[in-house]
C-alpha cells in the first residue's frame, strides 16, 4: 500500500415541507441513493415506526433541499441529510424560523409556516422553547453555511432541522468543525464531473432526562459524518466528528476529526440504539469502495 499526506488549508414567500411515508423519496440527498437500514423502525427506506419517527422531505419554493429523520416525541430531529455542492450565496439570511403543520395533522397544509401564537404544538418544538434560556442556541443540524443559495440558506431555518445545543460548543468548537469540513469538501469532493459533491448526515444523540422548556430534549452529543469522490486524488474520502453537547472549556477547543469506524464505535458504547445501525449501514456502504481514507486533525492521511 502506499500513503499520501496533504495539508488542508482551512480559513414572506410560500414554503412546502413534506412529511413523508418512505426516505427513498428524498433518495437524493443519500449516499448512492441508498437509505440506511435501521432494524425495527427504518427498512428498505420505510419508517415503520409512523407514531414517533417522521421522515421530512424539506421543501422550499417547491424545490426539495434536505432530508430530515424527525422524532415527535423527544421534538428533535435524529438526522438530517443534504449533499454539499458548495456555496454560491455566502451571506447568512435573516432568521425566520418555521414550524411543520403536517406534524401536528397529517392533512394539513404542506406550507412550513411561522407559528401561530394560538395554537398549541405538541409534536414539535416551537421557537418560544428557546427564548430566554441563557444556556442554549437553536442549534441547526444542517448548517446554512453548508447550503449553496439564499433559498437553501432558508430552508435550514426550519425547527425540525434544530436542536437545543450550548451556546459556546455552538458558536466554538462545532462551528470550526463545519469551517473545516466545508473547506476539506470545497478542497477534494470534485465528482467525475468536476462538480463539488459532498453527502453529509448529522444527527443527535437524544439524552434520557435533559429536557428544555418541559418539552424539548436536550441532545447529550451531536455527530457529523461525511463521504464524498474526489475525482483529483481517484478515490473516495470519509471522515467523522462528535461532541459532547456542554459549553466549551476554552476557545480554543476544536473536535478531532475521526475515522467513519470510529463514529460507529462511540456511537454503539454510547448506546445509541437505531443510530448505531443506521451508521453501521453507512459505513458499510462507504466501505464498499476500493479507498479507505481517514482524515486526523489539519490532515489527510490516505491508504490505498
């Protein structure tokens, strides 16, 4: 075998959001189209599990954005899904966060909305949950850095792609993570086309008493895992990183970059439940591939 090191060089319009029976119609957005298999509640793209886990296709302006496994019990999303292909539209949109009528009654509008201060919501987080905490940020699970125009930039903002995460691991160490990941995917995943092409799923790992406003659960870690083809170097590259959802201990923590097969083992001693099958299935597929990359730190080491 032989390695190769390189150095990355880091520095009011209608809505539609669709909650769906199968994540194969948001098929897309996956790694090799490929929907992971989770024992019990996720199989062969179909969500068995209908009374607690919702899969959303996030639509905006008619046009599908991202995918979202959502939990209307805990009122978190489990994972969103959304493939990189770089960012045209570098200005962050004003925040205008929106709630899924389609959680609350299946034949509702499909139009994600703003909420309406009458109504009651009880299958998902609203964003008075967050106001005056002083603890926690509306954390985006898909970051809008990591969409390419304004109109995916919107569509983060929705409430079921958020999560109640501490401010300063938020806006610290996480937040360099995903700097450093777009720059590694803006760098290396060129597909055979030229075109950037990165497939990303982050998720959060539910705690079993941590509760926001009575209602929300409070992620105890939040994961990241990306692959992608990189046409220059003629193989593929994964890399992995997790954080514990605490504030900082200094500004200068970052998150070590990790192998997919070390994700899949926090994620098991974590008894992660489902999530450890569905990244199981991940990494599986990734495996397939005739490269194996790991990515450690400001490197990428690769072995081929």
């Amino acid at each position: 075998s032989s390695c190769f090191i390189l150095t990355v060089s880091c520095s009011l319009c209608f809505v539609f959001t669709e909650v769906v029976k199968s994540i194969s119609v948001c098929k897309q957005f996956l790694l090799q189209e490929a929907p992971p298999q989770v024992p019990g509640i996720l199989e062969s793209g179909n969500i068995l599990n209908q009374n607690q886990y919702k899969p959303i296709c996030q639509t905006y302006k008619n046009k599908r954005r991202f995918l979202t496994l959502y939990d209307i019990k805990k009122k978190t999303p489990v994972f969103s899904a959304y493939k990189y292909i770089g960012e045209m539209e570098k200005k962050r949109p004003p925040k205008q966060w929106k709630i899924e009528p389609q959680l609350e009654n299946e034949n509702a509008s499909k139009d994600m909305r703003r909420k309406d201060k009458e109504k009651i919501y009880n299958h998902q987080a609203v964003d008075t949950d967050f106001r005056s905490n002083g603890t926690f940020d509306r954390g985006h699970i898909f970051p809008s850095s990591h969409a390419f125009t304004k109109d995916d930039k919107l569509a983060t903002f929705t409430l079921t792609n958020i999560v109640p995460q501490a401010s300063t691991f938020n806006q610290g160490s996480w937040n360099k993570m995903e700097r450093c990941i777009k720059c590694v995917m803006d760098k290396y995943c060129n597909n055979s086309n030229g075109v950037t092409e990165g497939f990303v799923i982050t998720g959060a790992q539910p705690s079993s008493n941590n509760i926001l406003n009575n209602r929300i659960n409070i992620p105890s870690m939040l994961w990241s895992a990306f692959c992608c083809y990189s046409s220059n170097m003629d193989m593929w590259i994964a890399g992995a990183h997790w954080g514990d959802n605490v504030p900082d201990e200094s500004k200068d923590k970052y998150l070590q970059t990790k192998t997919l097969s070390e994700l899949h083992n926090k994620l098991r001693t974590n008894s992660a439940g489902f999530l450890n099958e569905m990244f199981k299935s991940v990494y599986i597929q990734i495996e397939y591939f005739k490269y194996y990359t790991i990515l450690t730190n400001s490197k990428i080491l690769v072995n081929s």
